[in-house]
C-alpha cells in the first residue's frame, strides 16, 4: 500500500469514526425511548438522592455529636441549602441543560459551547446573591424561623461555611445539568458517589481534627461539603474540556452575548419560583397540622416523608426528559419529542402509584420505621390511605414540568405549582376553620393540590401549548 493510499484509508477511518458525543446524541435523537429514558434516569436518582439525603444525612450524622442545639441549628439551615439546591440543580440548572440540548438538536455546537460559559456566569451571580443575603441576614432569619440562643449560634457557624462556599454548589450544578444536556449521565453517578466518599472522610477529620489539624467544630462539616463540591466539580471541568461530550468547549471563539442569558433566564428565572412555591404548599399545609396539635403534627411528619421519596425518582426521569425531548425539539423532530414526554409521564405515574399503593396498602409498614406510638399509627395511616392514590398525579405532573422546560415554556408548571399552593392555602383554611375536618380533611386537600398539579400540566401538554416555541417548526 501507497503512502497516499495510507493517508486517504486513515482519513476515512478517523472520519467515519463516531466521537462519543455524536453518538449519545444519535441515540437521544434515534434510539428506542423506554431503554434511553431509564438510562438516563438511573444516575440522575442516584445525584439527587446524594445531594438530597446523603450530604445532608452524613454531616447531621457527625453534627449531632455535638449536642441538640447544634442539630437543632443544622435543621435551621437545612430548608435554605435545599432551596438553593432546588434552584441550582433543577430550575436553572434544568434551564442551561435544556438550552445545550436544542442547541446541540439543532446542530447549533458553537451556541453549546458559549451556553456553558454563560451558565458559569449566571451561577456566579446567583451565588453571590446567596452568600450576601445569608452571611449578612443569616442571623435574622435564623432568629425569625425559631431559633435562640446557641441554637442560631450553631446554625450560623454551618451556615457561615456553606454559604460562604455558594459558588460551589451553583458551579457543580451548572457542570451537572450541561452533562445532563448532552445525555451522558452515567459519568454523574460516579463523580458525585466519589465525592460524596471524600465528603465523608472529611467531616469528621475537619470538626474534630486529627494530629496537626485542629479541630474546626461545626464549621468543618460546612467545609467538607464545599471542598467535595469543589473536587466534582473540577473533575467535571476537566470532563467537558476533554470533548467526550457533544460540546467542543473552547475560550477563543466564545463571546458573551446577551440572547444566550435570554435563552437560559426566560427559562430559569420562572421555573426557580416552582421550589419556592412547592415549599410554601408544603410549609402552608404544615402550619394547618400544627394546629391540629401534636400527636397530628407527629403523625403528618411521619407521612409526607413517603412524598419526599418521590422527588429523587420523578426528577430522575424528568432529566432524561431534558435532554433527550429537548434534543428532538432542536432537530424538530415534535412527535418524537411528544412521545417522549408521554411515555416518560405513564412511567413516572407508574412508580410513584406503586409507592402510593404501598403507602395505601401498608401504612404501618412505613410509620412504623419512624415511630412505635399507636396513635401516629392511626394518624398516619389514615393519611396515606388518602394522599398515596393521588402520587401519580405528582410523578406524571414532575415529568411533564421537565417537558415543557426542555420545550423553553416555563409559564405552564409555574400555573400548576402555583394552582396546587392556592388549593392548599384555601382548601386548608376551609378544612380547620370552617369545616373542622382535622387531619381527614387536610389529606383531601393535598390530595387535591397534587391531583390539580398533574391534570393541568397534562391538558395544557395535551393541548399542544409547548409546540409554540420560537423556531421550531414540525417535521
């Protein structure tokens, strides 16, 4: 063989060899949906239950050792880390993936690329926001949500680490949600589980010291959590840089241009009001129980826990959503995508019915992993025999919300959120002060915001409203 001729077969081997990133976005484009949604879904739960239970879980863990008031200051901060998460992780975060996949649907790679920069940007400015208001404001709010004394004092000295530290979680999550976007989540599961392996080994060498290192008490649990952030998301850095991902990621070429902010913040910014608004339900519905006094508030505790499972499972599968119903939407490709949202909600329904039916079925089962008393038992139960068959509606409406973001049309979830925090605020009003329903009728009322979140998100997807995205045009 000829040099020429070793020269054009090299030239044709390494043309017609597929990179790794065109052939994940070949399959979110081609590939059978069920196999590609589950996935995907798989190391998306395994990231959020991380972040969500096993972060907060590990640092409590070792907290706790240092009295009540400190545990009790740790819940203080805990609903304000879960809300920066919320937003970081799922409502701008689902917005930057979203905007990467029908960049990259649309063949638009240069767009991608520059998307990540602009994202980095936008997480600066979002964590700035929260280290200010919690390094200056900390203590009011602190004081205002219950806490006294050396209670705020161990809140403060946990919150001082973690938010001073903002911009590590808002960067990983940036990081996480463009790999998210180009559909390779499997290398997610494995930073974030060894991560969460050096979280745990420095936790307790930072707050109780060992040899030279002296002991950095509450403190060191905050900065352990940073630092592990900080490693996950160098190692994602370096994964993107490394072009195994659809994105060529380059600085010469990437110019900030304001409709890229656009692109992401017509997004982010509403949908960062759906946590808000999820919690405010869930805070509304809890200070009707609490009146109810408290062998109900225990007993209501112990149930909406089984709802909290739900979460990890159902965003699982609405970042499979993201990515691959937003990547048919770059390609237009409308009815792939719209089979994709409606398979993906039959499935989300499916798994949070069968946690439903659990909860329906065997109630004591679950209560009793919590607690002994016969009365919560009681409570409880009576509880999830209610709410349990209206999980379905959760999961399919969760999935559908990651449709109409990957679609950019935030407004629809943010109506249904808000929908199902309105049922709660009136319903709940209703049911203490009017109808004297106790904890029976606080169980319909809930059942009824989640059961209003699902069907309107499904009409209005039903209806066709996300096809009105700008540039898109069916195939």
């Amino acid at each position: 063989m000829t040099n020429g001729s070793v020269s054009i077969a090299h030239a044709v081997a390494t043309t017609s060899a597929p990179k790794p990133g065109a052939s994940r976005t070949r399959l979110l484009l081609e590939g059978p949906i069920i196999p590609t949604l589950l996935r995907l879904a798989a190391p998306n739960v395994v990231v959020n239950v991380v972040l969500i239970a096993v972060t907060a879980t590990i640092d409590a863990h070792f907290v706790g050792r240092a009295g009540p008031d400190a545990l009790a200051g740790l819940s203080l901060v805990f609903p304000l880390i879960m809300l920066m998460q919320q937003m970081a992780n799922s409502s701008m975060g689902g917005a930057i993936a979203s905007a990467i996949a029908r960049a990259i649907g649309a063949g638009r790679h240069e767009d991608a690329s520059a998307l990540v920069i602009h994202g980095v940007v936008i997480a600066a400015a979002m964590a700035a926001i929260f280290t200010a208001v919690l390094l200056i404001g900390g203590q009011a709010i602190y004081t205002f949500m219950g806490g006294a004394g050396d209670t705020v004092a161990a809140a403060l000295e946990y919150s001082n680490a973690i938010f001073a530290g903002a911009f590590a979680y808002w960067l990983l999550s940036t990081l996480t949600s463009v790999v998210r976007g180009t559909g390779q989540a499997t290398v997610l599961a494995i930073v974030y589980l060894t991560a969460e392996a050096l979280h745990i080994v420095l936790v307790p060498l930072l707050m109780f010291g060992i040899g030279p290192l002296p002991p950095l008490g509450i403190s060191g649990a905050g900065i352990a959590t940073v630092a592990s952030f900080t490693a996950s998301s160098a190692a994602l850095i370096w994964y993107i840089a490394s072009g195994r991902t659809a994105i060529r990621l380059t600085m010469r070429r990437v110019r900030i241009e304001r409709k890229l902010f656009v692109e992401i913040l017509r997004v982010g910014a509403p949908m960062s009001l759906q946590p808000i608004l999820n919690n405010l339900a869930l805070a509304t519905l809890t200070g009707f129980v609490g009146a109810l006094g408290a062998a109900q508030l225990a007993s209501f505790g112990v149930a909406v826990r089984l709802e909290y499972m739900l979460y990890p499972l159902a965003f699982g599968l609405g970042a499979g959503v993201l990515a691959m119903v937003g990547t048919n939407i770059g390609a237009g490709n409308l009815a792939r995508a719209k089979r994709i949202a409606w398979i993906a909600a039959a499935l989300a329904a499916g798994v949070t019915g069968c946690i439903g039916l659990f909860g329906v079925s065997s109630p004591d089962a679950w209560t009793g992993l919590f607690t002994a008393a016969p009365e919560v038992h009681a409570l409880a139960g009576r509880y999830l025999i209610v709410v349990g068959l209206a999980y379905p509606f959760l999961g399919s409406g969760s999935t559908l919300a990651s449709a109409f973001q990957a679609a950019g049309r935030p407004l629809w979830p943010l109506l249904a959120i808000t929908s199902r925090a309105v049922v709660v605020a009136i319903g709940g009003w209703t049911a203490i002060h009017l109808a004297g329903a106790g904890l029976g009728g606080l169980a319909a009322v809930a059942a009824s915001g989640l059961i209003i979140y699902g069907v309107s998100l499904m009409t209005a997807f039903y209806a066709g409203v996300w096809q009105s995205q700008p540039g898109t045009a069916p195939r």
